[in-house]
C-alpha cells in the first residue's frame, strides 16, 4: 500500500481489520454507555453494524465496488444512533467515490470530506462531543499531515493520535460524560476502528479475521450517573424504500426531520433518495411509525425498549432474565415492575408491516380490525432482532429463561429455540420453553416464573417445575363472532355463513399438546358464559384451583363480570386482567373474553 494509490482490496482489508477491532471492544463500550441514553448498548449496536458490513463486503479492485458493498451491508443493518452516524459515514463516502477505481491521497481525503458533509446535512441536531467530533477531527487530521508524514504507517499514527486527543475532550463536552468521568462511547467505537486501521497498515493482511468472535464479559453494575432514562423510553429504527422508482423525486428528509421533531429526538439518517434507515427515539412508536410509513415503505423495523434495558443494566432484580413474546397477555405495569423482555411478533395490515403491541397498539387495532375486508397477516419476530436481544441479557444475566408460544401456533418457538448456541457459545446457560399455551395461559406461566425468581429459587429448578407447570394449565375463551374465524380461514366460509345467521358464539380452548381446538358454543353471550363458567368449575372441583388470569379483546365490560363471577365462587380474585394481543385478537376479534387458569394437580 503507498500513500498515493489506495485500491479496493485496501478498504477492503481496512474496513474488516477495523470492524474487528471495534467488535473486540464490545464490552468496554456498553459499559461505557451514556449518552444520549444510559441503555448500555452501544457496543452491542457497533458491533451489530459491523458484522452486518462484513457480511455483506466484497473483496474487489475497485474502490467503488468494494463501498457500495460495506453500503449496503451498514443500511440493512445499522442499529443505534453511533451505528446509524457510521453507516452514514460510509453511505456518503460511497457516493463521493462514485466510479472511482482507485484514490489517491488527496481524493481519500476530499471524498471524506464531502462525506462528512452529507452526514451532518442529514442530522436533525448534530450533538458535540459524540462520534462526529471525532470523525471530523480524524479527517481534519488527514488535510493537516498529509505533507508531513514520510510513510502511510507515520501518516496513520499521527491522525490517530490527533482522534485520541479529540476522543479526550468528549468527556468535558457532554454534561453526562462529565458526570460519569468517561469518553463517548460511540466516538471510543470508531477510535477503536481507528485503531484497526493502523493495525492493518502496519502488519497487513495477515491474521484480519473475516467475521469476529465477539468476547464476552459480565458487566459490572453501573455508577450511579448512569441511572437516568431520559425523556424518551423507546429507541426505534427502521429501513425507509421508495415505493416507485423513476415516479417521483424520491423520499423527502424533510418530511422526515418534521416527523422527528413532532415525536422525539436523536434522530440519525443515513442513505439516499431510494433507500434511508432511520433512529429516532420517542415515547410513540406508533403514530411515529405511521407518519413514517407515509414517506416510505416500512422494513426491517426494530423498537428497543431502553427504560427495561436501563433497568437490566443499573437494578437487575432476579438472577436470571426471563423473556416471552407479545402472544402472552401481562398487564404492562407487570412487564415493567419485573424487567421481563417481550419478544414483538409481526403483524402485516393492509400492507403495512407492525411489531404487535407495540407499532399498533391493541385499542387502536380492535378498531382498526373491523373495518377490514382482508385478514392482517401474522409472522415471526425479527431474527436479527432477537439476536440482538439475547446478546444482551447475555451480558447481564449468566441465564435466560425464555416461554414461547405452543409451537403449534406459532413458529416463535423454532426460530428462538435455533438461537440456543449463540448464547451458549457465549458460556451462558438458556433454556426456550415450548408452553403449548398462548394468550393468558402462556402469560399466567410468565407471573408464576415470576414469582418463583422472587423467591429465590434456582434457574434449573424454575425450568423443571415450569415443564411440568404445563400439564396444569388451561384456557377457555368465549368468541362473541366467527366473522374472524371464518375471515382467517379458522372455519369454512359456509360454517361461518350458517353461525353467523344463527348468531353462534364459539367456546375455543388449547388440548394438551397446544393444539386450538373448539369447545362448543351457544347462541347469547349469557349461555355461552354459562357454559364457560361449569366447565372450568367442573375442572376446579376435580383438580384444584391455585389461581387464575382474566384477558379480553376490547370488552374490559365483560371481563370484569367474569373476574366478579370467579371470585364469587372460588373466593380468589384473578391474578391480574390483560388485554389480548392484535395478534390473537385478529382471529378471535373483539368480544373475545378468556380465562386461564392454573390447577393444583395435572389432568384433562
């Protein structure tokens, strides 16, 4: 390499020799976490984006070729604010060097600089004292040395010294990194690719990793600095396409900042006229995202849930995570009060994809659902997205206990249960729990794992009684309509055209093995819970009662009478009353009310 042609294969080798060495920093960098939100995940982020550009760079001759590949990878890829800011970086400096074979020194440094200039056109307010400040130090320091070095290896040193001692000053710059007495940790993430950079000149190609081991260290519990949220609690992202290409001027920033500045802050662009991912944090993922879905066509969407994520890295309260999947129905103050992580499945709506509960929220859905003709379309979580998060509690946490919906509903199970060794891979234990429930059964399974953490017991002793928890537990839901049944396929269309001229109103319930299955029905709400209310104290008599859940869709009316009915004869009120999931409540439609309810001995 010499300090006057710089070819594809060197980026290439500079890019991955440089995500290695932020990747090494994983640890450091979460730990280090503050600004502009004390979530403890920025190494996480970096490194997410760096192992989405490694696996997608190719090695080509032409400098071009090989950015348009990093690019790419960064946009799909990208998580966080430093992580969006870098793929930022790297989109721009694509479309610099557009063409472009080779560089020569000052077409590197110029092409940086128009870089740098598109990165902080996009940023709604760019904040000093993060990874911008050493980013445009470090290119400052490229135009400074560049006739002064004698080698590309001294040329190299002295830009990265020039990035250490603007890394330095970050802490005096930000309020919150004073406090904490540390460096920003997205501006230590690119020093540290910094770092690989000048490793890579200096011994060359050999031993740069194509995709890197990521280390794995316990965090310490965190000064007390870093205790604070902030004003917004969700960090979400996600990946904006143009819908017609060739039609129109292409996707408005503006329109995007506006959005912005109406729900939240932190807002990190990076891309071009057909293709733009975007951060931003808020309190309202989901006008947000709505308002977003009108510049845009939505993907690869992602909302983090910082205040759990905060409360997991400062005030962990059990010794292991316990994590589910937005089909089992908890009340959100439970959710919160014991830092479980919810799993969002998604639901595509007239071709708008949303993370259940959380981009549609339920009471928004329930009115949404009636007027539509076509039935909203569910599908797994995000793979990457669940990745992500079980690299994170393995951080906190030495186990995690995860309780997925019966997988004979569902393929949640499947797609997390195939995430076992990257955890394990990591030296942490974890067990994916098939409950072969779903709705309040699968969620009254999450309060009694719960409780048992609370009592102190042992992660393998929680597994073993939550196995065998499963024989225990039953569900039977009143459907006040088959209009949804019938519209999801659940029954033929001349079964649906028969129950609803009669007014039929089906019992469903789950068999031993999770399958649904129908349970009767009647044709008036009272009869139907009548019928409900014999069966289950046929099942109490027989079995026991230890205690029971309440949920519904839409109809808080109706659950209430349900709960009074129960406490009436078992002398027990429900554990708690939840509302069903868009994602069940699309079938079951509004009206549906449930009981789920734990026995104290196993039979069907």
């Amino acid at each position: 390499m010499t300090a006057n042609s710089i070819n594809g294969r060197h980026v290439y080798y500079a890019i991955l020799a440089g995500a290695n060495e932020v990747i090494q920093n994983k640890s450091e960098l979460d730990r280090i976490n503050v600004f502009p939100v004390p979530d403890g995940d920025t190494g996480a982020n970096l490194t997410s984006t760096m192992k989405a550009v490694m696996e997608n760079l190719r090695l080509e001759n032409e400098v071009d070729l090989v950015l348009s590949s990093a690019a790419d990878g960064a946009l799909m890829g990208a998580r966080g604010n430093s992580g969006l800011i870098f793929a930022q970086l790297i989109y721009g400096w694509y479309m610099e060097v557009k063409s472009k074979e080779t560089l020569t020194q000052d077409e590197l440094i110029h092409s940086l600089q128009g870089a740098l200039k598109r990165l902080y056109g996009v940023m709604l307010n760019p904040v000093e004292g993060t990874i911008l400040t050493v980013v445009r130090e470090w290119i400052h320091s490229l135009e400074k040395h560049k006739d002064k070095a004698a080698t590309i290896l001294e040329y190299a040193e002295r830009t990265l010294s020039d990035s250490g001692v603007a890394l330095k000053k970050t802490t005096e710059m930000l309020e919150q990194l004073r406090k904490s007495n540390v460096v920003d940790a997205g501006a230590k993430g690119f020093y540290h690719f910094l770092e690989g950079i000048k490793r890579y000149i200096e011994h060359g190609e050999a031993g740069i990793e194509r995709i890197s081991v990521i280390p794995t260290e316990a965090h310490p519990r965190s000064a007390e600095a870093h205790e604070t949220l902030g004003e917004f609690r969700y960090c979400c992202e996600t990946l904006l396409t143009r819908r017609e290409k060739g039609k129109d001027k292409g996707m408005n920033v503006e329109e995007i900042r506006e959005i912005a500045a109406r729900y939240g802050d932190s807002l990190v662009i990076a891309g071009g006229e057909d293709k733009l991912r975007v951060h931003l944090h808020t309190n309202s993922p989901e006008p947000m995202f709505d308002a977003l879905s009108h510049v845009g066509q939505l993907d690869a969407i992602k909302v983090d849930d910082m205040k759990i994520q905060v409360d997991i890295r400062n005030h962990r309260k059990y010794p292991f995570a316990i994590v589910t999947d937005t089909i089992a129905d908890l009340p959100q103050s439970f959710i919160d009060e014991h830092q479980i992580s919810v799993i969002p499945l998604q639901l595509e709506i007239g071709g708008v994809v949303h993370l259940d509960r959380v981009t549609v929220s339920v009471g928004h859905f329930y009115e949404l659902n009636k007027t539509l003709k076509d039935q909203p379309q569910s599908s797994l979580p995000a793979i990457k997205n669940v990745e992500n998060l079980l690299m994170f509690l393995s951080d906190y946490y030495e186990a995690i206990l995860v309780l997925s919906v019966s997988d004979k509903l569902s393929g949640t199970y499947g797609m997390i249960k195939g995430l076992e060794p990257v955890v394990e891979k990591r030296g942490r234990k974890i067990e994916v729990l098939n409950t072969l429930k779903n709705s309040g059964a699968q969620g009254l399974m999450v309060k009694k794992a719960v409780d048992m953490a609370k009592e102190g017991r042992s992660f393998e002793e929680v597994v073993e009684i939550m196995r065998a928890m499963r024989d225990r537990v039953k569900i039977l839901v009143s459907v006040d309509t088959v209009k949804y049944l019938e519209r999801s396929g659940r029954v033929s269309r001349s079964v649906g055209k028969v129950a609803k001229v009669i007014g039929l109103k089906p019992l469903m319930t789950l068999d031993r093995e999770g399958h649904g299955k129908a349970y009767g029905g009647k044709l008036t709400f009272n009869a139907v819970m009548k019928k409900l209310v014999k069966s289950v104290s046929a099942d109490i008599e027989k079995y026991g009662l230890e205690e029971y859940v309440i949920v519904h869709a839409a109809c808080l009316d109706r659950a209430m009478e349900l709960a009074r009915i129960f406490e009436e004869l078992t002398g027990k009120p429900p554990e708690f009353i939840a509302e069903i999931s868009p994602v069940v409540g699309a079938t079951a439609g509004e009206g549906a009310t449930a009981i789920a309810y734990l026995q104290e001995k196993a039979g069907w």
